[in-house]
C-alpha cells in the first residue's frame, strides 16, 4: 500500500549524491559507524546479537536473512546522507516546491453541508514551497499516515480545488482509497 510518509521519503532520497551501500557488510559498518563505531545499538536496532553485527563488519557472514535484509537496508537508508536530505527539504520548503501526482478517490463537503459523490481522479500538481514545507513538517513531527493523509488532502483542496482561496470557499476535501502517489522534488 501507498503511504504518504514513504512517497515523501523517497522524493527526499532522490536528492543522494552518492549510492547507498548495496552489501551488507557495508550497510552493517555504516550503522556501525552511524552508532559512534558500538555494535550494542545496532544489534538492538536490527534485533540481532552482537555478535552477528561483529561478523557481518569482519564480513564472515555475507547473505542475511531476507527479513534481516529489509530491515537493514531501511535503516541504511533513513540514516543516509542526512545533510544532502535536510538541504533537499529546505530547497524544496523555500523555494522549489515539490510536485504531487496522486490517483485517489476525492470526496467533498461544500457549505450547507452538502456533499458530491466521490470519485477516482488523477492529479500531478507543483505544490508551493508553503505547502510542501507543511508537508515535511508533518512528516517530522511523526504524525501517523491518517495525518499525514489529511495534511496532503488539505493541501490538494487549496490547491487545486479551491484554487489558492479563488474559489470554491468553504469546501472540504477527503482524500480516501489511495491508488497511487509520488512526490518529486
């Protein structure tokens, strides 16, 4: 399923001016190096032993689990090059923007309560740094994906539906069904 956070965190990695390590004796020393050179905190991260972290830094042991696999790999990449991120953010919060191309069901509630019947549309919008700073903000504060789901709905309903505050006034837009979302810096 299609998460607003994990869209938002790919559109950041897409900033990486290097490739993130791909085996995973050099993910497991990142973490390593990531933890101040400790092996405790990453097995406790990873929920390995010790030692296990210790052999796959000596490289003695080369092929995880899968489970293991995918649980490094996303730990490599949340810690991953975090000034090239935190500058790709502000570019994007101050004066890029971002861009939003979503396929979801809309619905609406306009005044007098009255309601129009939802329905799929597809959208890809440029987003004004405001709202993509909105965006991040959101996603740091560590709100959960039904929050974050209603941050972009309120931003696609002054955006495109009421037209930057040009139209439409009043109209409440619910974002359901997410089919499909991406954001590119």
């Amino acid at each position: 399923m299609v998460t607003v956070g994990e869209e938002l965190d790919k559109a950041v990695q897409g900033a990486f001016t290097r490739p993130v390590p791909k085996s995973a004796g050099a993910q497991m020393r990142y973490l390593v190096k990531n933890h101040g050179g400790r092996t405790k905190p990453v097995a406790e991260l990873l929920g390995i032993s010790q030692r296990t972290v210790e052999r796959y830094v000596k490289n003695q042991i080369r092929h995880p689990r899968p489970e293991l696999a995918d649980r490094l790999e996303r730990e490599v990449r949340v810690r991953w090059q975090p000034q090239v991120r935190a500058r790709a953010k502000q570019a994007a919060a101050s004066a890029n923007g971002i861009m939003i191309d979503v396929q979801a069901r809309f619905g609406y509630t306009a005044a007098g309560n009255s309601t129009d019947q939802a329905r799929v549309r597809h959208l890809t919008l440029a987003l004004h740094p405001r709202h993509a700073a909105r965006l991040f903000e959101a996603r740091e504060a560590g709100l959960d994906e039904d929050d974050l789901l209603q941050v972009a709905a309120e931003v696609l309903g002054e955006v495109y539906f009421r037209d930057n505050g040009r139209r439409a006034h009043g109209l409440e837009v619910e974002l359901k069904d997410l089919v499909d979302l991406e954001f590119e810096l």
